[in-house]
C-alpha cells in the first residue's frame, strides 16, 4: 500500500514539472501574441523612410542646402533699400547781411524732410558670384548623397533587426518542436517505466530534458521580445510595444544581376561620388577665390525726394527736390596685404588633398567589394551546406526515434540525435540571414540598395 502511495507521488511531481513547463510556456506565447499582424519588408522600409529620426534629419539638411542653391541666395539679384527721414532744428540766429544790415532772430525753426529708393546690382565681380553659385549647386547635390548613404546605413540597420527577428522565431518554432518531442519521449518513458519496460534513468533523463527545453524556449522568447523592441526603434513605430510577425521567407538575387551591379560599382558608389561631389565643390572655390585678381563693376540707382522749410535768415524759405540718379562705379583691389593670394594657393592645395583622398578612397572601396563578395559567397555556400545537413539531421533523428520505440538504443542517443537536429536547424536560420545580410552588404557597395527587392 505504501509502496502505490509513493508512486502516485512521484507520478504527480512529474505531472507538477510538465505542468509548470507548460504554464510558462503558455504566458510566454501569449505574451509574444500568436494573432499578431504581419510586418513585411516593405512596410517595415516604408514606415522607417517615413519615421526614421536620422533619415529625416538628412532630409532636412537637404532641404537647407536646396534653398541654399536657389536664386535668392546666388548674389545675382539687386539689393533695393530705402530711406527716410525727418530734421527739425530750433536756433537763435544773428545774420550780418553784405549790405552791412544785421538780423537777430530769436527760435529760428529749421526742418527738413526726405525719402529715397536705393539700387545697388554688381554688374560684374571677377567671376566669383558665378562659380559660388555653381558650387552651392554642387554642395546640394552633396547633401542629396549625403542623405542616400544615411537612408542606405538606417535600411543596413533595419534589416540586420528585422531579420534577427525572423531568425528568433523560426528558432522559438524549432524550440517548440523540440520540447512537444521531449514531453513525448518523457510521456512514452513513463509508460515503458510502468510496465518495466525501461529503467528509471530513462524516466529521469527526460524530465531533466523537458526543464532544459522549456528553459531554451523561454529565454529564446526573451530575446525575440527584445528584438522586436529593437525593431520598433528603428523604424520609430510610436509603440514600443507593439507586436507583430515578421516575413522568413528570404530570395536571393540573380547572381548574373550580381555581376552587372559589380562592374558598375565605380559610379553608383555612394562613396565614390560623394568624393567626386567634393572634388568639384573645391574647384569651384578655388576659381571663385581668383575672382581676387580681376576688378568689379557695379551700378547704382537712386530716386530721392528732399524738402526743407528754413528761417527768414536763409535766402529761400524752402525747398523741395525730386529727382533720380544712376552710376557706374568699378572697384579693382590691386593689393589687399595677400591674403587673397594666400587664398587662391589654400584652394588649389584643396583641390589636390581631394584628388588624392578620391584615390585612397578608390583603392578602398575595391578592397571592401572583394571582400563583400568573398564575404557572401562564402555564406551563402555555408546556408547551402547547412539546408542538407538540416535534411541529414532529420533523417537521423526520425530513425533513431524509430530504434528507440524499439528498444535498440538508449534515451541518451536519442537525446543526441535530436539535439543534433535542433542545432542544425538553429544553425540554418542564422547562416540563412547571415547570407542575405552579406548580400545587402554588397550591394550597398555596389551602390544598388535601394534600386533592388529585398
């Protein structure tokens, strides 16, 4: 009698364990939300284009260096002002006439009055507005680059989230495959125990197995919690909580595709043309620093109204005038002390020290092509080999399952096989992104994000 009592204890703290297991396993997924919308690629671009703080930061700049190049900030408009103004003057007066008569005038009142528009155009200043205003051109084409490799950096970045996402829960799937298997084997060695099929380490094995699993799935949870978070950074969702699946199925591009993208590198590099933008702004500042060497000419305009009401001590008692005026005015600096001289040698040297950092940049950006290449190349012959070790592992652990329902082998060979399998189907999500991160890595090098499907 005592010895029924304690095996029904025992069977309920092993019914306790896999209860408990099944407790956290169930608020776990609850909480992941197994209803959550779907997330695709696209949107998650879409929403990180749209809401990204660094992305529209970048555009901003943009927008500062597109009013920048516009015509109100060229040099080639006119400037117009205009003036006014009012004098009134209270003085006591004595006025000796040439007749030798004299005059005392006591608060003698003096007011004057005038307003004028005034017209200021350079005609002409050594060629140093029109090669300025190339270069504001210029530098706005610069922020407009700037920006792409800011977009193509934040998408890098996004995806490097969103399928660390993918990743986790694929594995979360194959942990939950895992520890349904393991309960299995722990329910069906129970059974064998019962009837003396088996021992009792059998028994033992598989409920120390199923709180291994559970613990795998649980942290495996965690850490797809986070990355969601992490992905909700990225693409600045206004929930940080917010839930959603994610798309696992990966395309690979067209490897002929690949080549082209290679051998147009050198003029789609984001880089590269960044360097060639910063080369042309500094030759358009070295000619306009030579504007120094040339004179400038300038016209001049002016309408002007002036009126006056004088004393009896002044020969007229007012006086009103109207009138426009106009001039031509040229300005040579035949000597300003060398400053502009030392100016046009600092530019020229600029627009050397560009050459030579377009050359260093050009011997990098070769150097981190091959080694992209190489990179995914690599990986993705890694995931190929990984997908038949996948099949292989299968293979194993379905016929060592069959042998251990058969009594051939042992709970520890069985636990092996599947742990086998469970590796190298972890290990073929991650070789999985990784090959497909390798291939985004290339081409943003080849300057092709953002024109290909991801």
């Amino acid at each position: 009698m005592q010895q029924a009592i304690q095996n029904k204890q025992k069977v309920l703290s092993k019914m306790r364990i896999i209860v408990l297991c099944v407790l956290f396993l169930n608020y776990f997924g609850s909480v992941l939300g197994q209803e959550a919308k779907l997330l695709t690629k696209a949107e998650a671009v879409s929403e990180t284009l749209e809401q990204n703080f660094g992305i529209v930061i970048a555009k901003n700049n943009v927008a500062i260096s597109e009013n920048n190049a516009g015509i109100l900030n060229s040099g080639y408009l006119p400037s117009l002002t205009g003036n006014a103004g009012a004098n009134y003057n209270v003085e006591d007066q004595d006025v000796t006439f040439q007749d030798g008569n004299t005059t005392t005038v006591t608060g003698a009142e003096t007011t004057r009055y005038n307003a004028s528009l005034n017209l200021n155009y350079t005609l002409f200043d050594g060629f140093g507005r029109w090669y300025d205003y190339k270069r504001l051109k210029e530098t706005y084409n610069l922020s407009q680059l700037q920006a792409r490799e800011t977009i193509e950096t934040t998408l890098l970045q996004l995806f490097t989230v969103y399928f660390e996402v993918a990743r986790l829960s694929e594995n979360v799937n194959v942990l939950e495959e895992t520890f349904q298997n393991t309960k299995k084997r722990l329910t069906r060695a129970e059974y064998a125990f019962d009837y003396g099929q088996v021992n009792k380490l059998d028994v033992l094995n598989a409920e120390v197995d199923i709180v291994t699993d559970s613990i795998n799935l649980m942290n495996a949870r965690q850490d797809l919690r986070n990355a969601k978070r992490d992905l909700n950074v990225v693409t600045s969702a206004a929930d940080l909580e917010r839930d959603f699946k994610v798309d696992t199925v990966i395309q690979f591009s067209n490897r002929l595709q690949l080549e082209t993208f290679l051998q147009e590198a050198d003029t789609n590099n984001v880089r590269l043309l960044q360097a060639n933008s910063s080369k042309t702004i500094s030759e358009f500042s070295y000619k306009a620093s030579k504007s120094v060497y040339l004179p400038s000419i300038g016209l001049t305009g002016s309408y002007g109204w002036n009126e006056g009401n004088f004393p009896s001590t002044s020969f007229a008692s007012s006086n009103t005038t109207v009138g426009l005026s106009a001039g031509v005015n040229l300005t040579w600096d035949l000597f300003d002390g060398g400053s502009g001289i030392t100016g046009v040698k600092n530019a020229r040297i600029q627009v050397e020290n560009d050459q030579i950092f377009k050359s260093q940049l050009i011997s990098e950006v070769k150097r981190d092509i091959a080694n992209a290449e190489g990179n995914y190349n690599n990986r993705l012959a890694i995931f190929r080999l990984q997908e038949q070790n996948v099949i292989t592992a299968l293979n194993n652990y379905d016929r060592s399952n069959e042998r251990y329902k058969l009594g051939q082998i042992s709970s520890v060979e069985l636990r092996q096989a599947q742990l086998n399998l469970l590796n190298a189907q972890t290990n073929k999500n991650l070789a999985k992104y990784q090959a497909k991160l390798a291939e985004l890595e290339l081409l943003q090098l080849t300057g092709q994000l953002l024109n290909t499907d991801w």
